[in-house]
C-alpha cells in the first residue's frame, strides 16, 4: 500500500460533529512505565494516529512516561505480522500492545464491479480464515507473553467516494465483518476494543452527501491524511476516557477570590485592584498543539470541547475590554462577557503554555524521524527479504542487493515504483545504523519526558478600556 494525496475538497457548508459512541468496551487508559506496541500494516507503519496518541499523553500528563513503538510493516497482513511476532515485536517487550489489521486480509482480488465468481467467493471465505486465525496466533502471543491487548476495527476503504482511482466494492464491507470477529476475539483474550470503521464510515457518508468526490482517506481509497489520523486519535483517546480539562481558573472580580482551580494551583501573590489581576499560576499539564492540517478534523469531532480545554474564567468584572498578559506577552483582548463565560486558551498560539506544548510537538517529531527510518528497514526486511527461496541472510550483502533490485524491477511502470525503490534505498544506507537508530529513538522518548514539565507563569488582566 502507498501512501496517495489526499482528497480535502469540503464545502464551507459541511460543518459535523462525531459524538455517537466509539469503543465497545473500556480501554484502560496508558500507565507510568508502560511499554506498548502498535502494531498493524502500512496506516500504522507511515501514519500519525499513534503519535497524535502520545503528544496528548506528553502534554497532558507530563509526569507519566512510557514508550511507545510503532510495529506497522506497509503491505503486511495478519498472518505475516505473526511470523514477526519475535523479532519485531516482543523485542520490545511490550506490556500493552494495540493491533489494527485487515486492510490487506481483504484481497482486493475479491472484489469488483458486477457479480462475484466463483472464485472470488472461494476467497472471500479464505480471506475470513486466514485473517481469523492470523489475528488468534497474534492474540495468543500477546497473552502469552502477558500483554494487555487493545484490538482496533480497522480504518475503512473508501469503497464510496468517486475518485479516479480504481474501485473494489466489496471490500469495505469485508473489513467491517472483520471488526464483527474482534468482538470474538476481545472476549477470548479479555481484550478491549476501539472502532475506527464506523466513526470515519459516519464522517464519509456526511462529507460524500455534499460532496461525491470528498473522502476522509486518501486517494487511493486507503490511506488517511492528516486530519483522517487525527479523528483515529480522538476516537482512541474517547474510547479511554481521556479528561476534558487541560486546567481551569476561575475568578470572581467582585469578591477578589478564586472559584474552581483545576488541575492547577497559583501562588499566594494573588492581587485584585479597580483594573487589574495578577497572579502566578502553575498548570499541571500543556494545551494540546493542533496543526493546521488536523484542524480540519475539528469539522467532524468535537475535540477541543472534549479534549482540550484550558479555561480563563473572570466573572464580576466591570463592563470593557481587558487585556490578558502571559509573562508579559500579550496573548488576547477580551470583553468582560466573554471572560464571565470563560475563555479557552488551549489554540491560542501566542501563550507561553501553548509554546512549550509545541516544542514538545517538535521533538516528538524528531522521534518520528528516526522511527520513520527504522520502519524503512523493517519494511524490506519482512516485505523482501525474509521472503527469499531459498532463504538469504541480511549479512550477505550481495544476495540482500540482488533481492531488493528484482523486487523494485517489478514495480517498473507502475505508480509505487518510486517508493519502491526510496525503501530499497533507504534499506542499504540506514541498515548498518539500525542500533545507533534505535538507540536514538529510545534517546529522543526520554527527551520528551523531561521537557514537557509545566512551568510557573505570571498572568496579568487588565481593564484597558470601557
């Protein structure tokens, strides 16, 4: 599977939001110390929903560190993500792991326009065996192994959207039955379950009855984009219960005392004057910095209301406009009736909060870069390599070039080529680096934790007109 452009051809008009329920059981929110693996196909390998994951955990709860580690292999299935099981990922040695395959389990053989053969029936019912008992030798793995496990229905194929590129009814569908076996599976392995399938089905069918050429994936039918991602997120993160509160202050101008501080405390340097507020406050945690890219998503789930609150409430003051300063930065003028109602800081971008919460976006993508490397590694490894007869080894340098150059032959003329050939290439200069780069990404995770510490502000409000 490549990764293609992604269609975002949305009316003005078209203004959603998701909020039907989006997990069939509980998912036990990510502990201090955990290690855990997610594990799926390409959606996983090349994606951002997990990272988009582990900034709201970094950001919102900065003294409870764990590592993640992306175990998505492009192309793979559910029984080949068993075969890799041992050397890509119990060598985490995970306690937690979350599983979302499927995506390449419903061969798109199978599927076309008109009646189904014979013969694509006969697959069809292969496809449910061979993903079924992919799916229980993982699972069986993961418990063995003693690792809580978090099943995903999987993220959907636009078998819908008008789009230029190939279509295969059927196979959506296919997927969706798919999720219907996990509801078995959770219940043999005590496994709980977030559903991607339906919510993005939802958002699919509001964007296509504006727009018949809208898609939440990409062109290709299969791969989200960024904001696509970002709704995976906000369903995983719904699916464990995730806080609304970011923190929230709130003062009462007339009686010159706080109301409910949450999440938060401030310092007994609290002042009250005719004009002005100050105060110092420390917030336990950092607003989440969304992209611009992920904005879109906030057309269809309700994320900031949710998930992302960082209230400045001040009731009582006298009618005007009042200045709000952050460590002398200015960040915003505000009416008195709209700071009565209470202000949510958490997109303002010129908050010092809102900038370490940044730096913190910057270096989980710095992680993102090493893994993306690792990735490109594992890609070949068990794409290519691995699948030789008779069998090379990667330390014979010859054969393991000789394998990647057929491999990419194949692919002449065809759309993927050139990935293809990027991940070979990619395979040959970064593979003698694979410890140095998995040692970095253990380096980089570290980093996130130690700085993502809130720190202590000085806010000041004040009246600087009627």
């Amino acid at each position: 599977m490549i990764r293609m452009k992604t269609h975002w051809i949305l009316p003005l008009c078209l203004i959603f939001l998701l909020t039907a329920p989006l997990a069939a059981k509980d998912v036990p929110a990510f502990q201090k110390g955990d290690r855990v693996a997610f594990i799926g196909d390409s959606i996983t390998h090349g994606g951002q929903y997990h990272a988009d994951i582990y900034l709201f955990y970094a950001t919102r709860f900065p003294d409870q560190p764990f590592n993640v580690y992306n175990c998505g292999v492009g192309s793979d299935n559910a029984p080949g993500t068993f075969k890799r099981f041992e050397s890509d990922i119990a060598v985490h040695n995970p306690n937690v792991a979350t599983i979302m395959l499927g995506m390449n389990d419903s061969w798109s053989s199978c599927f076309g326009e008109g009646e189904p053969t014979p013969q694509m029936l006969e697959d069809r019912k292969r496809c449910h065996s061979t993903y079924e008992l992919g799916m229980a030798n993982l699972a069986d793995a993961l418990t063995d192994a003693g690792c809580q496990i978090i099943l995903i229905k999987p993220s959907i194929y636009d078998q819908t959207a008008q789009l230029e590129r190939k279509n295969y009814p059927g196979k959506n569908d296919m997927i969706v039955e798919f999720g219907q076996y996990l509801e078995t599976l959770a219940t043999q392995h005590n496994a709980s379950i977030v559903d991607f399938t339906t919510p993005m089905l939802e958002v699919n069918a509001k964007m296509q009855a504006q727009d018949p050429t809208a898609t939440i994936v990409g062109g290709d039918r299969v791969h989200p984009g960024t904001a696509g991602h970002f709704l995976m997120a906000y369903a995983f993160l719904k699916a464990q219960h995730m806080p609304t509160c970011v923190s929230a202050i709130e003062l009462d101008a007339a009686n010159q005392t706080t109301g409910k501080l949450e999440n938060c405390a401030i310092n007994d340097d609290l002042k009250f004057s005719d004009d002005t507020i100050q105060f110092t406050c420390t917030e336990n945690a950092l607003p989440y910095p969304l992209t611009d890219a992920q904005t879109k998503a906030l057309q269809w789930i309700p994320f900031q209301a949710e998930l992302n609150q960082e209230l400045f409430k001040v009731t009582s003051l006298k009618p005007g406009k009042y200045q709000l300063t952050i460590d002398d930065t200015p960040v915003g003028v505000y009416l008195a009736d709209q700071l009565a109602q209470g202000i949510n800081l958490s997109d303002n971008h010129k908050t010092p909060q809102y900038q370490h919460a940044q730096r913190v976006a910057d270096a989980l993508n710095d992680i993102l870069t090493v893994t993306s490397k690792l990735r490109s590694i594992a890609y070949m490894r068990y794409m290519v390599i691995d699948k030789q007869d008779p069998p090379i080894q990667e330390s014979d340098h010859d054969a393991v070039k000789q394998a990647l150059d057929a491999y990419v032959a194949k692919a002449e003329g065809k759309s993927w080529y050139d990935y293809y050939q990027r991940q070979a290439n990619r395979y040959l200069e970064l593979s003698p680096q694979e410890d140095e780069l998995k040692a970095n990404e253990q380096s980089l995770m570290d980093h996130i934790w130690q700085i993502n510490k809130p720190q202590p502000h000085h806010w000041q409000l004040k009246r600087v007109s009627n």
